[in-house]
C-alpha cells in the first residue's frame, strides 16, 4: 500500500521556552521535560506500528535532539536525516532572548501582540509568520513533498511557526487563522495524504 504518510512533530520544550524567552534561531537544547516530550512522542508512534524512511529537521539542535531522540525511541537510529536551515524557527530578530513579559514592558502589550500573532508583522531585524511561510514551503513542495508522493514514510521534527507554514497548507488555514494556532510540543500530527497531494486522514496522538 503506497501510505504517504507524513509526520510532522513541534521539538520538546526548550531550555528558553521554559525561561518564556523569545528564541528564534538562538539555540538553547532541550530540558528534563522536553527530552521526555520527544521520547513520549516516539512512543506512541511506535505503539502506532509507524516506521520512516527518511526525516527532516532544522538547523537548531532542539529539533535535531528531539527527531534523533524519536528515531531512538522506533528503533531507528542512523535513520537518513536531513538537515536544513529552511526550517528553522521563525527569526525573532531584536526580540531573540528576550523575556516576553519585559518585551512588554519595553513595547506594549499590542505591540508585542501584534508582533507575535499577526500574519505579516515583522519584529525589528525579524520575520513575520509570513516571511517564515515564504521560506518553508517552497522547500516543502521542493524536497519533503515529492518523497511523501513516492510513498516514503517522512518524519518532520521542526518549530512552531516553520511547522504552521506546513499546517496552513494541509488543513487550509488562512493568513487569518494561522497565526492563532497553537502547535504542542512533542505531539505528532500524522498526515496520510491523497494522490493530488491533499489530506486523507489526520491524526493528532496526543498523551
């Protein structure tokens, strides 16, 4: 059966996501939570029978760590990994190790707001969601996309916001929807997709 199946998983909680620390392409590892957040993630693949022929990550080492630590976890190791920075984080620019509660302080609460949650509002030196969509995609549709097609079994551990330009694609959100959906961390999103590149099934394994 040509499965088409595509895995895409937010990393574990950050040292900085705990700190609530913008983070951007800084690159803090994973805590005690966030390692166990990957491994539990590996787990109910597993427990799903699921198995891949490739993965994809991001540049930064909290993806990287929480892909290799699910790899571990179905019993694959060394499996084919490719990294890139195309799917790195959105680039919070003068924000970047911020804490979010002073960078209201500094700059108001709408401001921030409208930084953080609106569609194409840059930070200062950053990127909007809109920037971020710009970069993953085409190098969804360009190198992850045509291994689903060929029936690989993809595994994709990446960030909140580079994964929401993928989501926005498969599930048809809007640039009106998109910014207020919340991705969790360690949380698998099963895609089975359609020969014309649409969805057939998703799942969401949560706990």
């Amino acid at each position: 059966m040509n499965d088409r199946l595509l895995v895409l998983v937010r990393h574990g909680q950050s040292e900085w996501n705990l700190k609530n620390l913008f983070t951007g392409w800084k690159d803090p590892g994973l805590t005690e939570l966030g390692v166990e957040e990957a491994k539990a993630a590996g787990r109910r693949l597993k427990q799903r029978g699921i198995r891949f022929d490739v993965a994809f990550t991001s540049d930064l080492k909290r993806a990287q760590e929480t892909c290799r630590l699910i790899l571990e976890e179905i019993g694959q190791p060394g499996l084919e990994t490719v990294r890139d920075q195309a799917l790195n984080e959105r680039d919070y620019g003068d924000l970047s190790g911020l804490n979010k509660d002073d960078a209201r302080a500094r700059w108001g609460e709408e401001q921030v707001h409208l930084w953080r949650r609106s569609y194409d509002v840059a930070p200062p030196g950053g990127e909007s969601l809109k920037d971020t969509v710009a970069r993953t995609l085409p190098y969804y549709v360009r190198n992850i996309l045509p291994r689903v097609m060929r029936g690989e079994r993809v595994l994709v551990a990446a960030h909140g916001n580079s994964l929401r330009a993928l989501v926005m694609v498969l599930d048809g959100h809007t640039p009106k929807t998109i910014p207020s959906l919340e991705l969790g961390t360690g949380i698998p999103l099963v895609y089975r997709l359609n020969a014309d590149t649409s969805v057939a099934s998703k799942d969401v394994l949560e706990g």
